[in-house]
C-alpha cells in the first residue's frame, strides 16, 4: 500500500477504524467470528441490531457500507479470524 491516503498501515482511515472495532472489541469481535467476509457481517450487523446505530456503523460513526472501505483488506481481517478458529 503506497497510497497517498494510506492510515496506519490501512488503506484509508475507514478502513482502518472498521477492522480496529471489529478485532479490538469483544462483541463485535466475537460476532464477527460467524462470517467468513465482510459483507455477510455487515448483514449480519443489520439484521441483529437494527434497531441501534451499531446496524449501521462503528460505535465512532463510521458507516460499516462506507464507499471507501477497502474490502479486501477487511475480506483479509476475516480470513485471519478463520485461520486464529481453526
């Protein structure tokens, strides 16, 4: 990643800030764990909060469907969540 707007390490900052609330918060965590890619998490999110914010983004404000969500680098984060449960 050489990207002018690349943000620790992350593509951009709302990438960045989705996969920090995704591994560093337990809940979230530990719901993530049921999805092997971003986007069946994100439905999932909907489904089972949807009468919160949390349906609809991070507990910061960052929309979980954010345009310039990189989801290959979260489809990553998800895959190395399966290789840590196996």
């Amino acid at each position: 990643m050489t990207q002018e707007n690349e943000y620790n390490g992350w593509s951009n900052h709302a990438t960045w800030n989705v996969a920090l609330w995704i591994g560093g918060d337990e809940g979230i965590y530990n719901f993530a764990k049921y999805f092997s890619n971003y986007l069946d998490f994100v439905a999932g999110m909907k489904e089972v909060n949807e009468t919160t914010s949390l349906a609809f983004e991070t507990p910061d404000g960052v929309s979980w469907t954010d345009s310039a969500l990189d989801h290959d680098e979260l489809n990553e984060v998800f895959s190395d969540m399966e290789d840590e449960n196996s």
